[in-house]
C-alpha cells in the first residue's frame, strides 16, 4: 500500500507545484491589470476564485487594449 501512493506522489506533486505557479502567474498579471483599470469587480473576483489561471486570463484577454 504503501508503495501505490510513493507511486502516485512522485508525479502528483510536481503536477500539483507546475499548476500553482501557473496560477499564481496569471493572478498577479490580472490583479495588476485590473487595479491599473480601476476595476473592482475584476480584482475581486479575480482574488477570491482559483480557476488555475481561467478567469485572469478571460480579464486579460477582454482587457488587453489597455
């Protein structure tokens, strides 16, 4: 039993860090975005909800002009 999940860990883990960056990444681009725009709603959002980068990069593309 004990070996299964050594198994699963060696690749969850990395798995796990690589999607945490990646959502951090975009978060702080979009969060920086939004503050810059002056839009609340956005940053809120933006804060509260981990979609792993989904929702910051929907605010980035749909606000990419500015």
């Amino acid at each position: 039993m004990e070996q299964q999940i050594h198994s699963i860990l060696w690749w969850l883990i990395p798995l796990i860090t690589v999607a945490a960056i990646w959502d951090a990444v975009w978060k702080l681009i979009a969060m920086w975005k939004a503050a810059q725009n002056n839009h609340l709603a956005w940053f809120i959002c933006i804060f509260i909800f981990n979609t792993l980068g989904i929702l910051p990069i929907i605010y980035i593309l749909i606000n990419k002009k500015k």
